[in-house]
C-alpha cells in the first residue's frame, strides 16, 4: 500500500508504515485544535491505513503509535507523543523544541499542543519532465535562503527571507550577472533547534536538522510547495537551475535523550542505524544516523526526491554527510542499493546529483568514490588554493593539479569536482583573508565549536580594520582566489556573497545566527569586488577552455614559467617558486598566476603580460 496521503472522492486515505506498533491512530484537529482519533488498520506488512470519509485538503493531521516501551532496545512508542507523518506534504507551523517532546513515556503529557500538524495537500499536476538547467563546468551558487534577502533593499519586506524573495527581478539580475547556471538552496525542509540552542538564546539559521523529508519550513516557504515551484520556474525562465540540498543522513530527534517526533515513535529500529547492544550510532555528530539501506528507508528517499522532481521541477540535489546514502554493514559502498535506486529511477536518472563526500563515521571520507554520474565537493581544492595564496612553501604542484581538474582524485576523462574555496561551513572568502583565527563567541561554545584550522590569514590585522592600505590587501586577496577559481577546470561553487566580501566577523560556524552576522550585508557590499567578480564570470561564460571539465593533458595544455620557457621538474620541486602560466595549445588561453608579492612581467606567445603581485591574470589572443 502506498504510504502517506491520498485524497480520493470519498475522503482521504492515510497510510504509515509501524510494524512493531500495537495499534495507531490517525488524529485530526479541527479548527479549535480539537482532536479526533480514528484506529488504523494493520496489513501483513506492518503498515497501518484507514481511510477518513470527507476529510479532504487544507485538513491537519498527525499520528499516534502504542507498543512497548523500551529506548534501548529501539522501542520508543508512546501514545502522548503526536508524530508527524513521514510523508505529510506540508505543515501548519514551523517547529520549536520543548523538553516535553523528550519526556519518557508517562512523564511529559500529551504533545499534541507543541507539534505543527501535517496537512493534506490538494492535488497538482505533476509538471512535466525537462532536462536539468545547468551547464557542464557551470557556477553552482549556494544560497542560505532566509539570510539571503534579509537585507536586501530592493526585496519587499514581507517577502525578505523566503523562497519567493528569490524569484525577484533584482536578485535574478545579481544571478545573471555572475552567469550563474544552479543556486543551491541549503536545507529548506521542515527543521527544530537543536536542544541546547534555546538556553542560549540562539536558533538554527541553516537547517540541518530535519524532521520532514517532505514539508517544506514555513518560516521559508509561507507558501508551501506552490511557492518553490513558482520560484523554480522563474529562476528556469532566466537561465537558471535548482538545486536542493538534502539531509538524509540524520533527523531532528537527535540522540537517546531527543524529542520524539516523527519516526522515532513509529519506528526507531527500521528507520535508524543501531550498534550490537542496541544504541544509536551516530556517524553524523548529530545523534542518530538514518539507515539509509533499509528498503522502507529507501522508499522514503526516493519518493522525496520524486516529489520534488514531479511537484516543483528541481532540476539536481546536493547530498548532505554523502556517504550515509552508501553505507551498509561493512562501510561505504559506491553500489549501495539506495544509490543504485536513485540512478534507475526514470524521474531522477538525469538530475544532477552532489555529494558532500564525507561523514565522521569509518572510513567516512570518500571524495572521489562516488563514480560516474556523480559530482562531488572537492576539499582538497579548497585547501590546496588556500595555501598557496596563504603562501605555504612548496605548493606550486597542488596548485597546479587543482587548476587543472584534480586528475590525482578523480582519474582520466571528464572531472567530477566541485571545486570550491568556502561553503557555508568554515570562513567567508572574505573572511579567510581578515581572520587567522575563528571568532566564535556568539555561538556560545566558549569559541570550541568550528574548524580549528581554516588555512586563513589576517593580512598582519585581525579582525575588522579601517586602514585603507589594509583593505586595499584583503581586496587583492580576494580577487587572487576569485580569479582561480573562474580559472579552474570543472563545475565551481560560490557562496553567496563572497563575490563581493561578505564577512561573518570571524565566525566560522554561524549556524546558530539568525541575525546580521548570518544575513548577507548588500549595502555594505565591495562594489570593486563584485565588479571583479562579474567581469571573471563574462570572461569564463564567453571561454570554452575556463568551462570545460575534460581532464588536462600535455597535447591539451603547456606549464611555462614567467619567462614563457616550459617549466622544468626542478622548478616544479623547488618549495619557493610561486609562479606559472598555463596555456592552452589550441585557444592560446593563457592563465598566468604570480603567488609572489612583486609584480612580474609573463612572457607570452602573442606579447606579455604585466601581473601584480599576489595576482592572477587571464589572458586571450586578440581576435
């Protein structure tokens, strides 16, 4: 029987899948938030169904399980705890944490009044199938929808904040102007806080705390599921994809001593991963880990990413802690039947697919394994690029292999990175060059949360400096990694904002800061910055050899040093040479790079190129 709603003339059916469970309701509110519980019935394959005579959209509902009782053998039911359905289409509010919602059974009363309730959705016509809106070697722009447009001075106010604010004509026009091919939403799913985030006054601003594989957050997406697929098919009028990033690694019940809100209270044992004694592992740092294996789990995946394929047109999705999709009993396997799943599936056979290629469990880093068919975020670009620019000794070769697709990683043929020099997870671009050290205070965490080494510098000032001479360095610095990352072969991301200097004051872990060290800044923005930023996009969108993604080899591409002379395996080796031009054979593009802090003159076939120091210029022949 297929889970979750289906309206028909006579009613609505519900259906959830608890095989353990002794007996469930379905219980419907009215508007008074009265309940009204009716038994379901259980088939032979442990899912409960009933059907409601007349209930029909905009009704809200939740669920109820009985059974035994018993957190360490993975049996949490408890009829006081109102469960979301795990399909729920949407919800009436968003979620706040309550340690009632943790109680043990028999100690917290019915939650009933703290939990949204799922709603029946109406029906709409599933839109019909085109290939996805992004173009090979393309800009992946990732977006924090709320912080986006918070500030934004020419977004309405009421709409500041949400998935529609993205579909706004001065914000598509920021996205043209970067030539961006996909934004990348973070985690737009229905979320709650973490427990320890109330007492501090804080609130979880990036969503990685899923309790709904399916409904959307209201906070936002007021709108519901119309609202994305509105703003899908603007973005897609203007040239642009979508991308979600998905959380199936983990959910918001967090560990033994999390609330009970969803599949917790339907079924602990099936929906997450347990040790031998019967405790929750915990290969994400959140709690709990799904099992991303199971087949009921399997089902519940694919249908999401179906549904959001079928109902708003995504054209691609981005896998949060990746290898959990993967991991079976042995550890991370590229064949996983989940993975295999989402390839075979006729709806999302050609969607662009993203791994985060890594997770803290064992053997949780597997940046490169994800094969064919599969992009993935590259941290060793990341890394690479930061210290050559930070001025590390003997990083010339890295560089160079970064530049050029990461054939060390990812093989010969065509290059599966995602090459990127900050994500929504350490330090700003800006950031990176005005902080050697991570500022983390508001957080809470006595500056102990967040990545201790960031790979970053501060330009001889930490922190915030009005010294013109100052931000005249910082400014070069950011220029110096925009312009390798334009220059880099593969797909690239960006974070908003960082194409004109978005700072978080230091923060690295600004998960928790729904406020103006998480919203992006736009008055305040480096308009010399930006202007930069737009003329790299130009300069690659009109550049066949700055998008490609095939691997690099000698017939393709020349190594000179600045005196236009092929570099020689000592100048490879030696630790202090920061300079290089590569050049492609064909085109005559050239990308002449000088690490160094003097300017330097490059020699090149079609005359030279005078380039400042701690600077990258691209080069074309004249036409």
């Amino acid at each position: 029987m297929k889970p979750g709603v289906s309206v028909e003339p006579s009613g609505t059916r519900f259906c959830v899948w608890s095989p353990d469970a002794t007996q469930t309701w379905l219980c419907l509110f009215d508007a008074a938030d009265r309940e009204t519980r009716l038994p379901m019935l259980r088939d032979a394959d442990g899912c409960w169904h009933v059907e409601a005579a007349g209930v029909g959209a905009g009704a809200r509902y939740g669920l109820r399980a009985d059974g035994r009782y018993d957190p360490g053998a993975g049996l949490w039911f408890d009829p006081d705890k109102l469960l979301l359905d795990p399909y729920a289409p949407a919800i009436d509010r968003a979620f706040r944490y309550d340690p009632v919602l943790a109680a043990p059974r028999g100690e917290g009363g019915d939650t009933a009044p703290l939990m949204p309730k799922g709603v029946v959705a109406a029906a709409i016509e599933p839109l019909p199938q085109a290939p996805p809106r992004f173009a090979s070697g393309g800009l992946i722009y990732e977006v924090q929808v709320r912080g986006f447009t918070m500030l934004h001075p020419d977004v309405p106010e009421a709409q500041r904040g949400t998935i529609a604010a993205l579909a706004h004509p001065a914000v598509i026009a920021h996205l043209q102007s970067l030539h961006v091919s996909a934004i990348e939403l973070m985690p737009i799913n229905a979320w709650i806080d973490e427990r320890h985030l109330g007492p501090l006054g804080l609130t979880n601003a990036w969503g990685y705390n899923p309790v709904s594989y399916f409904a959307l957050d209201p906070r936002l997406a007021p709108g519901g599921i119309a609202e994305l697929r509105a703003t899908v098919a603007a973005l897609h009028e203007a040239g642009i994809g979508v991308i979600l990033d998905m959380v199936y690694n983990h959910d918001g019940e967090s560990d033994a001593q999390g609330p009970t809100l969803s599949l917790r209270g339907l079924d602990a044992r099936g929906y997450f991963r347990h040790d031998a004694e019967g405790r929750l592992i915990n290969d994400t740092g959140t709690g709990n880990s799904i099992a991303c294996n199971a087949p009921v789990v399997r089902r519940l995946i694919v249908d999401s990413l179906r549904h959001f394929v079928a109902q708003a047109g995504v054209d691609g999705f981005r896998f949060d802690l990746g290898p959990a999709l993967g991991r079976m009993a042995d550890g991370f396997d590229p064949q996983a039947p989940l993975l295999q799943e989402m390839r075979a599936d006729p709806l999302l056979a050609d969607r662009i697919m993203i791994a985060e290629p890594w997770d803290i469990g064992p053997g949780g880093y597997q940046l490169g394994n994800f094969g064919e068919g599969w992009l993935e975020w590259n941290d060793r670009y990341r890394d690479d690029i930061r210290r050559f620019w930070r001025g590390d000794a003997g990083t010339l070769g890295a560089f160079a292999t970064r530049l050029a697709g990461s054939s060390d990683i990812f093989g010969s043929g065509q290059t599966r990175s995602v090459n990127f020099l900050a994500a929504h997870d350490g330090f700003t671009l800006a950031d990176l060059t005005a902080y050697e050290h991570r500022h983390n205070d508001a957080n809470g965490e006595q500056n102990r949360d967040g990545h201790g080494e960031n790979l970053s510098w501060n330009n001889g000032v930490e922190g915030v400096s009005d010294d013109p001479a100052v931000q005249a360095v910082r400014t070069r610095d950011g220029k110096a990694l925009l312009s390798t990352l334009f220059a880099t072969r593969g797909a690239i991301m960006l974070t908003a904002g960082d194409e004109f200097g978005r700072s978080q004051q230091g923060n690295n872990n600004a998960y928790a800061q729904d406020n103006a060290i998480g919203w992006i800044d736009w008055e305040r923005r480096n308009r010399d910055l930006e202007a930069h930023s737009f003329a790299l996009a130009a300069l690659r969108a009109e550049t066949p050899d700055l998008r490609g993604t095939a691997m690099l080899s000698d017939a393709d591409v020349e190594w000179l040093d600045e005196h236009g002379q092929a570099l020689t395996i000592g100048q490879w080796e030696d630790p202090a040479r920061r300079r290089l031009t590569l050049r492609y054979r064909a085109s005559g593009v050239a990308i002449c790079v000088n690490g160094d802090t003097e300017p330097c003159r490059f020699r090149l076939v079609d005359g030279d190129a005078d380039v400042d120091g701690r600077s990258v210029a691209l080069m074309r022949p004249a036409r």
